[in-house]
C-alpha cells in the first residue's frame, strides 16, 4: 500500500477537483482539513505516509520536520514554487519533490482580488453592508479611484496587471522595488519613483513582491507614517512584508484610512488576530490563489505526479 496525505483541504475540494480513481487500488489517502499547530501534532499525523501533498506554503517542511518523517519518499506541492521546503534536505535524503501547474493565467485571480480590496475600501462596500443589515442608511460617503495615484510595490507580472487594471480606472500608476527595471516601467505607461516618493505620493499601496530576507518587513512604520491620512494599503502577497504592529498602531491611530488583507503572519488565523478587531480593515481569509479553476490544475497534475512516480517516471521535478 501507499499511503497518501492530503494537507490543509480546509474547502474539502481536493477529492472533487481531480479523477483520483485513475490511480491504483493500492494507493489510499488521508485527507486533512485542519492545519497543525505545531512540530509534534504534525509528525505524530504524518508518521507513515510515503507521499505528502502540500497546499502551496501552509506546512513548514523544515529539514527538523523531515528528518522525522522517515518514511517520506514523495512530496507534492501545489504551485511550482514552495519556500516552506527545505529543498537541499529532501535532496541529501532522496526525497523527491515536485510541482504542479497553475491556471495559465495564476496572477489574474490575486489581481483581481486586489482590485476587489480597492474598490471595497474605497466604496465603504464592508462598512455599508454591516450598517444596511442594522438598519441605517447611507452612513459614509464613497470615495472615487478614477484620477487617484496607485502605489505598485514590484512591477512584475502581477504587478504589471494591476497597473493595466489601474490605468483603466483612469488612475496615475507609480512603481517602486528593489529591482525595478525602468524602461520596462515606462514602456508600461508607469512612473518609476524611489521608496519615499511611493508611500507618500499614493492614494493606494498594493504590494506584489516576493517575501525574503530583503522584503521581510519591507513596510514598517517608516513607510505607514510617509502615507496620507486618506490613503489605503492593500497586501495580497505575503504578511511578511509588512511590519503587523506597525501597522496595527497606523489603523488605530487614523495615520492611514484603511487596508485591504488577505495574507496573515498566522493562516488560519484565529480569533487573536489584532486586525479583526479594526473597522478600517477589508479582511480576505488568503484567497488569492484559491479558486475552483486553480484548484482543478492543482489536483489533477497532483494525480498525473503520482501516476508518473508510481511508473518510476516522475514528472514537474523540483528536487
């Protein structure tokens, strides 16, 4: 027998979203739909399974976790990138560890949902629904985005589609990253600024650049304090590009208007989270990546990776 573990299924979508019957009798799955919360839980749950499919970076596989987990052959991430895998371990111990595809456009929902905080905040669209249901009309005025100045943190490929989006919107787009390339910004119809020009000048700062040691915190109380008091920011990327409790303190305080989250520093975030407890806050539970589309993508390459290892023929290799 296989044994097979399905991580982080929170939806219960995994076993709708691909025609696992096409593997053998022999393979069985175990499907989880709970995060663990720590080392022990999570080596005590994966003890004995030869294959593990993670759900994009939810569980941690350090090489402290994978050297407990002795009988891992095979590892599945959805997505073809996954920083939470200690790649050289699973390289040193032979285990394989391999990817799936995304939709053919993978940006295009995160971008989406960026926009879907945009306009939320900037329509009152959370505030006006909870004050409809109790009963008062029109509490707030909706503001406009139409001649306001969007803030792209990263110019990549999402970060070139917010600013097409943008610039649909008749709004003026402004870049800034590390690494940002200048003509590619101007051949985009984007002004390219430094740090400080960014944060102080946007109506709205969305950020869609990857998280590591350069980016961690790339957004702290320096940056939230340059922002006007009417100015939003939207992360859809990762939670630790921002400094949380600087960010905490700038929302209390009224030193920006409000911001648009879908990513947490803890996911799932519980009732701890400080941000739930702020009016100012469109809050998305890390939806940027989960659709029925991707999640169909996901499954299915899930199933062709392990057909193809099975058959000693391994596919989408990423260690």
């Amino acid at each position: 027998m296989t044994k097979v573990a399905i991580l982080d299924d929170y939806l219960h979508s995994a076993m709708d979203s691909a025609d696992w019957s096409l593997l053998p009798s022999e393979v069985t799955f175990q499907v989880f739909d709970h995060p663990f919360y720590n080392q022990k839980e999570t080596v005590r749950e994966l003890a004995g399974f030869e294959v593990i499919v993670a759900m994009r970076e939810r569980t941690r596989f350090d090489a402290e976790l994978l050297a407990c987990l002795s009988g891992l052959r095979l590892l599945i991430t959805t997505g073809m990138r996954n920083l939470a895998i200690d790649m050289e371990f699973c390289k040193q111990h032979n285990i394989l560890v391999c990817g799936t595809r995304s939709v053919k456009r993978p940006v295009a929902s995160t971008a989406e949902l960026a926009w879907a905080h945009i306009l939320s905040l900037s329509k009152k669209l959370v505030q006006s629904d909870r004050e409809l249901r109790a009963g008062r009309w029109q509490t707030a005025l909706a503001g406009t985005i139409s001649g306001k100045t969007l803030g792209l943190v990263g110019l990549g490929k999402l970060g070139s589609q917010m600013a097409a989006i943008g610039q649909a919107f008749g709004m003026k787009v402004i870049a800034w990253s590390q690494n940002l390339d200048h003509r590619k910004a101007q051949d985009l119809g984007v002004q390219p600024v430094n740090k400080q020009e960014l944060f102080a000048q946007a109506d709205f700062v969305s950020l869609h650049v990857l998280l590591s040691d350069r980016t961690h915190n790339l957004v702290g109380k320096a940056e939230l304090d340059l922002m006007q008091p009417t100015a939003y920011l939207i992360n859809t990327a990762r939670a630790g590009l921002v400094d949380q409790k600087a960010l905490v303190a700038a929302l209390k305080d009224g030193r920006i208007a409000g911001a648009g989250i879908d990513v947490y520093r803890k996911e799932p975030t519980g009732q701890e989270e400080p941000l739930l407890s702020l009016n100012n806050v469109s809050m998305t539970p890390h939806l940027g990546y989960a659709t029925e589309d991707n999640f169909k993508v996901y499954y299915q390459d899930v199933v062709e990776n392990l057909f193809a290892w099975l058959e000693g023929k391994p596919i989408r290799i990423l260690s």
